[in-house]
C-alpha cells in the first residue's frame, strides 16, 4: 500500500485532497481505457494467429508472422505496454489519503 500525505498550508485542506484524489482517479480512469485498447489489440494478434500472448513471447519469432518485423515490435510493445499498465494501475488505487 502507499500512503500518500496531503499537507495544506490553507484552511482547505479537505479541498486540496478531493482535487489530489480526483486528479489521481483521472489518471486511473485514463489508463484503464488504455489497458482496454491494448487488450484488444493484443486479442486481435492472437486471434489473427490462434496463440496467447505469452505464448509468442516465448516460442515465436518475427520470421513466424505474416508482418515480419513490424508486427514482432507491435505485438511484443503492446505485450510490454499492458504490463506497464497493470503497475501503474495497482500502484495508483492502493494509494491511502492522508490529511494533515
């Protein structure tokens, strides 16, 4: 969990939080509408070759696909992408508000 400490120097300090909170769950709304285009482009690529994800990232090559090198960078980027968001996303709704 993180704990996140919102010191205001003002007599708004509940405020200052909701504005704190609020932009935090922006960001969190933000990057679950990433995470759902990333996985639709990641289901397209294993629908179009029949395999899961992780199963290309370990057993196939770009010579296995019918874009070569482009579709290798593409579909391993979005791969590397979704983990990317995952982290951001679990770190961001643990966070715990703090006023003071």
């Amino acid at each position: 969990m993180l704990e996140l400490q919102i010191k205001s120097y003002s007599s708004e300090v509940e405020i200052d939080k909701i504005l704190v909170k609020n932009a935090i769950e922006s960001e969190i709304k933000n990057l679950q509408r990433s995470l759902e285009k990333t996985n639709y482009l990641l289901r397209q690529f294993e629908e179009k070759y029949q395999i899961s994800s992780e199963f290309f990232v370990d057993n196939w090559t770009a010579e296995d696909l019918e874009g070569g090198d482009d579709e290798y960078i593409t579909w391993f980027g979005e791969i590397k992408t979704k983990e990317k968001l995952i982290y951001s996303l679990e770190k961001l709704q643990q966070i715990k508000y703090i006023t003071k």
